[in-house]
C-alpha cells in the first residue's frame, strides 16, 4: 500500500540590501523574522537558523546577495 504524503512549500521572502552583505542577526530583524536583536541572538545561538541549508549558529555570519536564511520553516532571500 502507498501513502501519498503532502509536503507544504516553504514561504519565500527576498529582500533586497543595497549594501555588499548584512549581518545574519540584522537580515532576521529586517524581515521581521524576530523582533529584537536579543531574540535574534538567541535564535542563532540555538541552532534554529539554517543559512544555505547549514545550521548557522554565528549571529555575525556575513549574508550576500544570493544566501538564504531559514527560520521557522520561511526562507529568507538576501536580494
């Protein structure tokens, strides 16, 4: 017997930066992903954020256009 399962996409943000790359911890305020930089803090240290598809647990991490952060099942898109 088969079981047709239904995997749901993930919800797609990009945001555009007119700056050569942005913090991690920044990029996830920006999107409104977390609402402070204390929670973003916290977030990362956890390993609750994936930068392209890696666990990254540096809130320094260094994003250029083209990475994709993830953070609650939503990608982030560095535009």
């Amino acid at each position: 017997m088969k079981i047709k399962v239904r995997v749901a996409e993930k919800k797609r943000i990009q945001k555009h930066i007119d700056t050569p790359f942005i913090r991690l911890d920044a990029f996830l305020k920006l999107n409104d992903a977390v609402q402070t930089g204390g929670h973003a803090k916290l977030v990362i240290q956890e390993g609750e954020v994936r930068v392209n598809g890696e666990v990254c647990t540096q809130r320094g991490k260094k994003l250029h256009p083209g990475d994709v952060a993830e953070f609650q099942n939503v990608l982030y898109e560095v535009g």
